[in-house]
C-alpha cells in the first residue's frame, strides 16, 4: 500500500518527555494531541524505525515518522469567518462565536477553521494551528491559538502551571451577594471561581438579573455554571444547569469570556487582551453602553 510519510527530527533535551505530549503539533495531518493519539493506536508513527505507542518516551535525537495510508481520505477545509484579536508569528487570538464546537469530530469546528483566518507561519515548526484551550459549544468569546508546536507545547504549559489568568461575565438569574467565592467541588475534584456583580437590573420573568464578573482559579469542565447553579444563581440561557422554569430558549447562553492575561512564551511581553460584550449583554446593562 502507498503510504505519505512526514518525518520530525527531535532536539537535544534536558529531560525526556512522553511522545504523545511532545509530539502534539508537529505533524500536519494530526495536529491536535487527539488526532494525535489516534495516529499512535492505528500504528501510524514510529521512533528510530520502531513502531510507538502511548508509553514511548522522547529523549532527544530521535526520528519521529508518520507513515499513513494514501487511500485515507484528506480532510475537507471549512470555510467559516472568525474575527482575529492578535495574530503574530507564534500565536493567536480569536474571538470564538456561540454555537460552534472548538474542536472534536465534527467537521463545523473553531479548529478546522483556523487555517482560513490565520496567516501561514514562516517559522521551522510551523504547524496546523490549533487551539490550546477549551470553551463550551454555548459559550462566546477569547480563544488562544497555537501557530507553531514548540509555541502549542509552551501555552499548553501556561496553562498547566496555571500562568494564564482567564476572565469571563455572565448574566445570572435571582438575588446573590454582591461578590463571593465558590469552592464546591466538579466532578468530585476540587475548584474554586470568584465572582463580582457589577450591575443589576429588575425582571418580571426572572425577579433580578445580575451582570456577574467571574474568575475561574481551575479549569474543570462546566465549572462555571455547576458553580453559579449549585449556589441557586443559574446563567440566564444555560440548558443544562437552569432551573427549569426560567430556562431562556433561543437566546443562546449568557457566558462570555472576556479576557486573557498572560506573558507571551517566546517574546516575553504581557499581554492583556479582550474581546468586547456581545450585543445581548448590551442590551440588558447601561453600565456596558
């Protein structure tokens, strides 16, 4: 069978690293550490001529090939327009629209648009570029974006270390303290989230809804909205964790995330940037006019 080959040459290291966390980004084909896991279980890459697997271990030196079958299908590419916050040659900033996956198995994904929207690095370990964290389908707002693999490795790193500090607002339904902190576990692990209301306005539907600066200090999933409901506080439009007779439908979920505070990896400025309020809290809150 005719098989594409890509092959990676692997630095000297100070310490050895699993393959399939080094190996994220630096093949076309599978970008992405999932795309990558399925490369390693249909046999697809090799270390120094040996088939790899999820155990094997990089030192440095190494030859990383992939070797995939010609008859696979290629990927279609999805036409789909993002607006861009910040784009240089290592990273990027989008802003991600509600109602979209980030990534997955689906073909209408933030992922598979990327490559329409972002301009091609000229660095050597140019990739696929791909997104380095996660926001759910409802949620709007800022996405950062990896362009090369060492620049996909170091803001997965970031993130890891918890050197990323992440803002988001949501709209929430019924009375609460002016700010708080919530520590209540997600999914049995421990998390915690500050909140701070900024402004509030009265509703015949829902008594008070409040526009609601959040923190989230982990990143565990839905932790936002398990965190506001299991305090009796639901984000106004979220299916999921509402109470059932204020569900909002058709207005999609009032979550947004507004900022991203961090220091760049490979140039070593701060960076504070921000993706403005979608319309429908404008509309709800004079204090974002």
């Amino acid at each position: 069978m005719i098989k594409t080959t890509e092959s990676h040459i692997v630095p000297k290291r100070c310490a050895s690293i699993r393959l399939q966390e080094y190996g994220v980004g630096i093949f076309n084909a599978f970008p992405t550490k999932s795309a990558l896991k399925k490369a390693l279980k249909k046999n697809y890459i090799s270390v120094n001529g040996v088939t790899a697997t999820s155990a094997t271990y990089i030192n440095g030196g190494e030859t990383i090939t992939l070797s995939v079958p010609k008859n696979e299908p290629p990927k279609k590419r999805l036409i789909f327009k993002l607006n861009v916050l910040f784009e240089d040659d290592y990273l990027a900033v989008i802003h991600k629209p509600g109602g979209i996956l980030v990534s997955g198995n689906h073909f209408k994904t933030i992922a598979n648009a990327l490559i329409q929207n972002l301009k091609p690095s000229p660095l050597e370990d140019a990739t696929q570029p791909q997104p380095v964290h996660r926001l759910d389908f409802a949620t709007t707002g800022i996405l950062l974006i990896g362009k090369t693999s060492s620049s996909i490795r170091a803001l997965n790193k970031l993130f890891e270390d918890r050197t990323i500090k992440k803002t988001y607002y949501a709209v929430t339904i019924g009375k609460m303290k002016t700010e708080g902190s919530i520590t209540t576990e997600v999914d049995e692990k421990p998390c915690k989230s500050n909140y701070k209301i900024h402004q509030t306005v009265s509703s015949q539907r829902f008594e008070q809804l409040n526009l609601v600066e959040l923190k989230p200090f982990t990143g565990r999933r839905h932790q936002l909205r398990k965190h506001l409901s299991g305090i009796g506080n639901p984000i106004l439009g979220d299916k999921d964790y509402g109470k059932k007779p204020l569900i909002l439908n058709g207005k999609g979920l009032y979550l947004h995330a507004y900022s991203l505070k961090f220091t760049h990896p490979f140039t070593n400025e701060a960076f504070y940037l921000k993706d403005e309020f979608p319309l429908n809290f404008k509309k709800l809150f004079d204090v974002l006019q």
